[in-house]
C-alpha cells in the first residue's frame, strides 16, 4: 500500500504535485492521522497544517502554499 500527497490549487483545483509518503513512515503516518481501524488508511483526508508541516519535514518537500489544497490519498 502506498500513500501520496496530493497538491492542488484551491482555484483551479489542478494537481500541482504528488509526493509518496516513505514506506518507512506507516507506523508513523497512522499516529498522525489518527487512523483507529485498518480500513481508515484506504480513506482520502484533507491535511491539518500541522500535519502538512510534519509530512514536509519527512519528504523534504515544500507542500504549503494559502493558495494550496493538500490531500492524503492510498493508491493501493
């Protein structure tokens, strides 16, 4: 199962970027988002900004922006 960033712009709603979450972060990602059972990892989300800010600091990407929407997805 893999786990993506999803960037959008909040206007055009337009896919700016997409970045996977490191595999080697699921223990992690699941405390963040506060998944209870395992079907909630397969759900999308809207990121707090606290979450964005902790997913940026583990893929060294840049994913803030006001004019920005920023999702978690599964992929599979």
């Amino acid at each position: 199962m893999k786990h993506v960033i999803e960037v959008f712009d909040r206007q055009t709603e337009e896919l700016l970027l997409s970045v996977e979450v490191p595999n080697s972060r699921h223990q992690e990602l699941a405390k963040l988002m506060n998944w209870q059972t395992p079907e909630d990892e397969f759900d999308g989300y809207d990121l707090s900004p606290e979450q964005v800010q902790t997913l940026e600091t583990w893929t060294g990407k840049i994913l803030r922006d006001a004019n920005h929407i920023v999702q978690l997805v599964c992929i599979e």
